[in-house]
C-alpha cells in the first residue's frame, strides 16, 4: 500500500494581470509568386552559398552571399578563417524546392547529396533568403541555414551536371525543375542516436524562426 501526502502551497499568490488592449494575433504572411528572374537571381545566392560557405570551398567568396543577420557581427577577415556560424557539410550535388514565398522572405529545402567516399547520407537542409536593396542594386541574401532533421532515403544523385570540384548543380538547372526536391525522396528521420543533434536542431530553428517572424510583425503594429 502506498500512502501520499499533498503539501498546500500556502504562499499568498499574486493576483494575474494583463495589459490593457487587444490581444495580438500573429498571421503568417502573404505568399506571392516570384518572377522568372527573380526565382533565378535567388537561386544562383543559394548555389553559391552551398558552395562556399556549407561545403567550405573558398569560404571568403560566401561573405557577401550572406546577410547581416547570419553573420552575426563577424568580420570579412574572421569570416575568412572558416569560423562561421554556417553548418557544413560535404556537398557532390544539391536540390532544391521553394518552402515558402513571401515578400520579405524566401524558404527553401536543400538537399544534398555528400561525395559517395563520405558514407554519409544525403540531408535535408532549410535555407531563407532575404530580398536587400531596390533597382540595380537589388539582391537575394542568405538570412539562415539550418539542418531539418530529415535525411534523403539513399536516392542517388541524377546524371551528373557539376564543374569541376563537384561544384552543386542547383544554379545550372534556374530554368527548368530537374534540381527540384521531390517529396519522394524524405521520409521521417531515422531513430538512431546519430540524428538526434540534427532532429533536436531543425525543431529549434523552426520554432525560432516563427518567433522572429511574430516579433518583428509586433513591433512593426507598435
């Protein structure tokens, strides 16, 4: 037999308060639709990025591909030095498909294929672009970079269309919708203790990300 004994909280509580007004209501933005040339503009920052900052090939050409905000207040010279709040991750190719369009934003799922000598398995990456500047000097910059947690299911990377280096395929196919990422290609991340960092991180940056979205969209009602 098991006895309990509860214990009252006797401490005098005080009482609840709210500020005065209406509740606040957070509403996921508008989609719209990007044109040709931007979707290719935006495309072409991603490819690059992948290619130098994530797969670390000339990790200096990747500073002006990423936005203030992802560089955090490092400087082109500790930039430089590899250093860089950027996940990596060996790249032979990579594809993509567009997440979300907004306005202000544009959210891609990367996958990526690593070096077969690597025996790693393709990963599923999350990417956002943020549009800076207006008329020529107009561009589509790096704002986050995060792993999913989901993992490709062993596919194999399509006929090969990489320069040398194994540079990603995703800036050489802007006009078409080979480099797409099909939805065939994921499935629910793999029990192993290997995936837990990366399962535990995508849920963070997901969540992170929609609380930055509902602040900034507060602070611009006030």
């Amino acid at each position: 037999m098991v006895v309990g004994v509860k214990w009252p909280n006797t401490a005098e509580q005080p009482p609840d308060t709210f500020s005065p007004g209406e509740a606040y209501v957070y509403h996921e933005p508008k989609a719209v639709e990007l044109t040709q040339a931007e979707r290719a503009r935006a495309l072409a920052t991603a490819a690059n990025f992948v290619t130098h900052a994530v797969a670390r090939r000339k990790v200096e050409l990747a500073y002006d591909l990423a936005h203030p905000s992802l560089r955090a207040g490092i400087t082109r010279a500790e930039w430089s030095t590899q250093d860089i709040p950027v996940v990596p991750f060996p790249v032979e190719e990579a594809r993509w498909k567009i997440e979300y369009s907004y306005e202000d934003a544009l959210g891609l799922q990367v996958l990526i294929f690593p070096p077969a000598r690597s025996r790693l398995r393709p990963q599923v990456f999350a990417m956002e672009l943020t549009p800076t500047g207006r008329g020529k000097a107009h561009r589509w910059l790096v704002s986050s970079w995060a792993p999913t947690g989901m993992t490709g299911a062993g596919a194999a990377p399509a006929e090969r269309s990489v320069g040398s280096g194994g540079v990603p395929n995703l800036g050489a196919t802007l006009s078409g919708g080979e480099a797409r990422l099909d939805t065939k290609w994921l499935f629910a991340p793999l029990a192993l203790l290997a995936l837990v960092p990366l399962i535990v991180a995508g849920f963070y940056f997901r969540g992170w990300r929609r609380g930055r979205r509902a602040e900034a969209a507060y602070r611009a009602l006030r």
